[in-house]
C-alpha cells in the first residue's frame, strides 16, 4: 500500500472583505464550488473592547468630558 502526499509549497491566502450579504454568499459558493477550503472568521470586536466602549459611552452621556486640549495637558505637557 502507497500514500500520495500533495505538497504544496509557497501557497499564498486571500482575505476578501465582501461588501454587502450577498457579496459573502457569492463569494462562499464560488469556494465551495471550486472546492476550495475557507474558514470564516468574525468582524466583530472582542468583549473587553466592547464593554470600554459602553462605559465610554455612558460617560458622555453623563456630561464627563473633556477638551482635547485638556487632554493633551493631563497627559503629555510636562509641568
């Protein structure tokens, strides 16, 4: 009994970034059709990112802002 191995070398990926639903679909039945593998992989943002963006979110609505100005201040002009 022989095994036959393809080795593929210097094989490049593509990352598409569809536009609309109906981009991600033609584009996944066009690989699924060719035989292509493909593995999808979330947009979406990690948890922690979108729990500081919440609290963001509710500081400004709560009025705790401040200028860029006094930003620029507090954080980077030495004293």
């Amino acid at each position: 009994m022989s095994l036959k191995f393809n080795i593929f070398v210097d094989m490049e990926a593509i990352l598409v970034h569809p536009e609309s639903v109906a981009q991600l679909k033609t584009v996944k039945a066009v690989l699924k059709a060719l035989n292509v593998q493909f593995e999808l992989q979330s947009n979406s943002l990690p948890q922690h990112v979108l729990k500081g963006l919440e609290k963001s979110m509710q500081q400004v609505e709560a009025g705790n802002t401040i200028s860029f100005q006094e930003f620029k201040e507090k954080h980077f002009i030495k004293k």
